[in-house]
C-alpha cells in the first residue's frame, strides 16, 4: 500500500518536472522570465493573460491625449495601478474613468508641489514602483530674440522637473531595491535644431539626467530608462500627412516599447532606445 502510494507521488512529481521543463523549453508559448519578483514569474505578451507584471504603481508626471494616455492604458491592462499628474487634471477626467486611474495636480517645477505630490500619491495609491517623467516645453524662436524667463521656464519644465520627480522616486524605489524610472526624450535630446535652443537645452539635460540616474540607481536594483522619440507623434490633431503616410510615430506602439523596457530581466537592461517611424531616413 504504502510503496503503492510511494509510486503515484514519484509519478505526480516526474509530471510537474516534466511541464516546467517543457514550458521553458516551448518559444510558442513566448513568455518572458521575470527574476526579480519570482523565479517561475511568466507573462504572456501575446494574447490577453497576464500573469504577473513585475511592477504594481504607476505614477505618470505630464499626463495629458498623447503618449501617457496610451501608456496609461497599457499599464492598466497590466493590471498596474495608474497615478496621473499634471497642472491641470481636468481633461483627464475621461482616461482616468475609463482605467480607474486616479488624477493629481501639480507643477512638475516646483520642489514642494513634487514632494507633495509624491506623498499624496504614498496616500491614496501606494508608493509608485514606476515612474515615468513626460512633460515638456519648448520656446521657439531666433536665440537672439528669445525671451529669457521664458527659456528659463522651457529648461524647468523639461529638465528640473524631470531631476525633482526622479529624486522623489529614488529615495522610495532605492528603500526597496526595485522599481523603474522612465524619461520622455525626442529628437532635441541628441539633436539641437536652429531656433530650438530652449528645447534643445531641457531635453539633452534631461538625457544627461537618465545617464546619470541610470549608472548610479542600475546597481541598486532601479531600471532607469531614456527614449528618443525621434518624431512627430499622431494624434487627432496631428494625423499622418496625406503624402507621407506612417510618418508619424502612434503613441500606442510608442507605450507598448515602454512597456517592453519595462520587462527587460536585469541581466540585459535597456539604458536608452530610440524609436522612430519605419520610413524615417533619419
Ligand atoms: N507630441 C510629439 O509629437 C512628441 C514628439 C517627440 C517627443 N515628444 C515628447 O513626448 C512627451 C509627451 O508629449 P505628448 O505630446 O504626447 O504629451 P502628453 O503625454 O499628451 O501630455 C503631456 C502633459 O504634460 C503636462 N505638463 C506640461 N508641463 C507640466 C508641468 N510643469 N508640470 C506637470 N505637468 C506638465 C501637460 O498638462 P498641463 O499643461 O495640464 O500641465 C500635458 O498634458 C514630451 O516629453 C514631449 O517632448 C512628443
């Protein structure tokens, strides 16, 4: 009897060991090994189950219609709770009803409006083990003739801003040797186009920032990440010209590679990708 039930377990055990195996073996299967949280974590990035994406809290700084409203979107199919930001909340009513998101706002340039910020967010969220900084501003124009509180303003907003978020992050995520920072670049992060200087200037400091951030916060367990966004990004407003179609980036494909950064194992971190429309000579 007892050797008889001795068998059935050995057996029971051989099938477990036998379906790990093959599920690690099988490339149909396309799943994608999560080390941090748990060895045997898996998500499926094809098809609609997901069984565990390595980060749960979101914060979103510089949310508005574009790229953070399709990221915001992907982080909620991934079963990640959503913190949106930005000066004013009130056309984020709609996004955040639909992915049961939740609305802050404040100046991502002023250091106790971040600081309060992040702890109403602790509050009614949770600490974030995501944060993404996204917003921007520019100040066209000939460098002679450019207003400079206004340059100063630009410089703030794309590049400080993205410096006080990042430092908020920091200190919660480095207390839990695991979370994610990402950055919202463009083309004038390596590129600085005439009449563009104010932009150019926030956007190569805030490249210079995730470099930064990046070789410091990597070794404690905080994946910092840049992207280029070498292009104009589609929107209603903005749809592809009649004479170059696809030559715009859609701020869906853009949030699915944030995404795909984001579950990245450790042993092969992305620092920086750039993204850009397939017919771009760049
Ligand atoms: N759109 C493009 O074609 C394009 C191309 C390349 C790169 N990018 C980059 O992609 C990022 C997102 O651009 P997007 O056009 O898609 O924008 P978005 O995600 O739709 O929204 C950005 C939001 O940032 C917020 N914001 C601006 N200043 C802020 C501040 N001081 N504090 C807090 N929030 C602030 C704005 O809301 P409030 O005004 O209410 O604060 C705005 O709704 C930007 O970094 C941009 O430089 C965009």
């Amino acid at each position: 009897m007892r050797s008889r039930l001795f068998v059935a377990l050995a057996a029971l055990l051989g099938t477990v060991v036998a379906q790990r195996i093959h599920r690690h073996l099988d490339p149909q299967r396309r799943t994608l090994r999560c080390p941090r949280l748990d060895p045997d974590a898996q998500v499926i990035t094809e098809g609609t189950i997901v069984a565990q994406f390595p980060y749960s809290k979101a914060l979103i700084v510089g949310a508005g219609s574009g790229i953070s409203a399709s990221l915001a979107r992907r982080f909620a199919h991934h079963g990640v709770k959503v913190a949106l930001a930005a000066r004013s909340v009130d056309k984020l009513e709609a996004l955040a009803a639909e992915i049961g998101a939740i609305t802050f706002a404040a100046d991502a340039t002023d250091t106790s409006a971040v600081d309060a910020l992040f702890r109403a967010v602790d509050a009614r969220l949770g600490e974030p083990d995501v944060v993404v900084y996204n917003a921007s501003a520019r100040a066209h124009g000939p460098l002679a003739e450019l207003d400079p509180k206004t340059v100063e303003r630009a410089i703030a907003t794309t590049a400080f801003g993205g410096f006080l978020v990042a430092q908020q992050a920091a200190r919660r995520m480095l207390a839990h040797g695991h979370g994610a920072i990402l950055f919202t670049g463009a083309t004038a992060s390596v590129k600085g186009f005439p009449r563009s200087a104010a932009f150019a200037m926030g956007k190569f400091a805030l490249r210079g920032l995730a470099q930064s951030a990046a070789r410091e916060l990597g070794p404690g367990g905080i994946h910092v990440a840049h992207f280029v966004i070498d292009g104009g990004v589609r929107s209603t407003r903005r749809p592809d010209p009649a004479e170059r179609p696809d030559s715009t980036l859609d701020p869906d494909d853009i949030a699915q590679s944030y995404i795909s950064v984001l579950l990245q194992p450790r042993s092969a971190w992305s620092q920086e990708i750039e993204l850009r429309p397939w017919v771009e000579p760049f």
